[in-house]
C-alpha cells in the first residue's frame, strides 16, 4: 500500500528557527550604511568595502557576510571572492540609501538598537503580560522616547519607514473627491498629511502630535513645500479633543492600546467627524481566519514586548468596535504588504 502522505522534512522549521541569523546580516549592513555608501561608489570589492567599514575580521568572514547579502537578494556579484565586485540590488538601492528620500531604514536602525534584544525575552513577555523593554528598568519608555530629541527622530523615522509605502498607496487610492479637510492623530513627521495634499491638490491636512514632534513636522513639511496646505497642530490625543475635520486617520496608534482604550480613541474620531465623514486606521490587519497575515501577528506580540496590552486585530474586531461606538458602516481597503486601511463611516 502506498504511503501518499508528503515527505517531513526540517527546512521550514530551521528557516524560521535561524531567522534571526538572517535578520542580524541585515540590520548589521544597515547600522554600517553599507547600501548608503554601494549607492554612492556604484560597486566595491570586498576588500575595499572592508577598509571602508573599518572591519577588523578576516577576509573570509567579509566575504561570507557579502554573499549572504548577495543571496539574500539585497546585493548584487560580479566575480568570486578576491575578484567580486558588489552593488545595491534595486530594492536595497531604492529603500536603503539613506540619502534617498525613500529611505526605510529607520524602522530597521530601531529593530537593532532596540527591539532585538527586547524580543530575546519574548517567553518571559508571554509568561507574565509584562513589557519587555525599557519599562523593566523603571524607565517609561514613552517619556524618555520624547525627552531625548535623538531618539525621537529615530523613532519617527522608523515609523515613517514602515508606512511609507502605505501611506503613499492610501494617498492613491482611497476616494477624496467629497472631502476637503483631514487630521492625522499622532501625526509623526506628518508623512501622511503631506502624501495626501501631494496627490490630493484640493485637500487641506493637521497633522496632530505632542510638542516635541512639532519641529521636526514643521522641517517634513518645509522640505515638502506645502506649508499652503499642511500644518501642525499641537495637543495629546488621551487629554484633547481631536481636530474637527472630514477624514481622521491614525497610522500605527490603535494597535498600542487595549480594548477599552482602541474604544475611546474611537469615539474621540466619531465626535470630531461630520454626518459622512470618515474614521480611517492604517496598520497590519490581522485576516480574519487568522492563518494569513503572519507579520500583523508577528506585530501584535510586538505590541506585547513594547507595551503589555497592545494588540493587532482583524477586520471582524474593527467592525464590531465601529458599531459600538455608533459608526454606521465599516470597509477595508488593502494597501502594501500586510497593512489595510479599515475605515468606517459616520
């Protein structure tokens, strides 16, 4: 009798359980602006990129660390070993110059100075509900976040990077033909506001954020020049009212909160929203069989490493959310990757 059962085999179960080995080649080249400085010279040889980056390891070790680079997809080879001459592939080249506008890297610096050794105690975040970052050691990591100007702005570009994509596809997509006002709560950079008046000539945008944001906004959009269409406002979005207007839009802030508070939050955009108006949530929505969207899962337990409380959700949550809040009808509208838009309307 034959056995049509298909053939075990480990190589998806090491995949994943070296991940990280593959994730620390990564973030090793971004943290040495490997691809900031191939984008400059066009193409180096090992032994130069060595003495560039200041490596002190044998010449074998610089040729393993580039060829699983190369492998990866994120370089591209000519030649082998002492006679290779590596580039940018187009991906890295395009999102991993630091130089370039369409930089992503932020998100990538902060996984490495930060949520890499957060995500060590995953079982202990697990095991007892608790944050696993700075808020161990006392620190509230919020507060610290916004008290040293460094951090911030590698938090915000790390909060840029991941929603790039996103934002500029919402932008796009989304219908604005009836709208005329939109206020991003917890604004950042104001990346978002200033996507949608670059592709929306008729929309006027507040992105609103706490003050320490404020500066750092105000020099996005100067260097956007649209100053006519996009300013800041300044408020807390657990204390303050939200700015009325036509479209409220939050990017990567609903998934930090537990339910009460995703809840609140809410209905704080149900009040600053006219009859019409919509409430729109850019982040990784969770598929509602829950065996798709492995990053917005992945995201949800970063939610429990940053915060204890936080979770990533579904599209059946976020309905069932809207109309308790009062919220007359709900879609989803697929962006980038793994995020959606949710959007319900009032």
């Amino acid at each position: 009798m034959e056995n049509n059962q298909p053939q075990a085999t480990p190589e998806s179960i090491m995949q994943i359980g070296t991940g990280f080995w593959a994730s620390k080649i990564l973030l090793a080249a971004v943290k040495f602006e490997l691809f900031t400085t191939l984008s400059e010279k066009k193409s180096m040889s090992a032994v130069e990129i060595k003495a560039h980056l200041g490596l002190k390891c044998t010449d074998r070790n610089v040729y393993d660390f580039l060829d699983a680079l190369t492998t990866f997809g994120f370089l591209n080879r000519e030649g082998l070993l002492a006679t290779a001459r590596y580039s940018n592939s187009s991906n890295t080249d395009f999102f991993l110059d630091k130089k370039k506008p369409t930089y992503i890297g932020g998100l990538l610096e902060m996984l490495n100075n930060r949520l890499y050794q957060f995500w060590g105690n995953l079982e202990e975040g697990l095991l007892t509900g608790l944050p696993q970052n700075e808020v161990k050691s006392g620190e509230n990591p919020f507060d610290a976040l916004y008290a040293d100007q460094d951090r911030l702005k590698e938090f915000i570009q790390a909060m840029s990077g991941i929603q790039m994509g996103n934002f500029m596809a919402f932008s796009q997509k989304f219908d604005f033909s009836k709208l005329k006002t939109l206020v991003d709560i917890g604004g950042s950079a104001g990346l978002l506001s200033l996507l949608v008046a670059k592709h929306q000539p008729h929309m006027h945008c507040v992105t609103f954020d706490l003050p320490a944001v404020e500066p750092i906004a105000n020099a996005t959009i100067q260097h956007y020049q649209l100053q006519d269409r996009v300013k800041t406002a300044i408020g807390d979005f657990f204390k303050d009212e939200f700015p009325y207007a036509d479209i409220v839009v939050m990017g990567n802030i609903l998934h930090d909160w537990d339910e009460e508070t995703k809840l609140m939050l809410m209905k704080k955009a149900y009040d600053a929203l006219p009859d019409g108006g919509a409430f729109v949530v850019i982040e990784s929505i969770i598929d509602d069989e829950r065996n798709k969207n492995a990053f917005g899962m992945m995201m949800s337990l970063n939610m429990l490493v940053e915060t204890g409380k936080g979770f990533d959700y579904t599209f059946a949550d976020f309905n069932n959310w809207a109309k308790t809040v009062g919220f007359k009808s709900t879609s989803i509208m697929p962006l980038t990757g793994p995020s959606s838009a949710v959007i319900a309307y009032k």
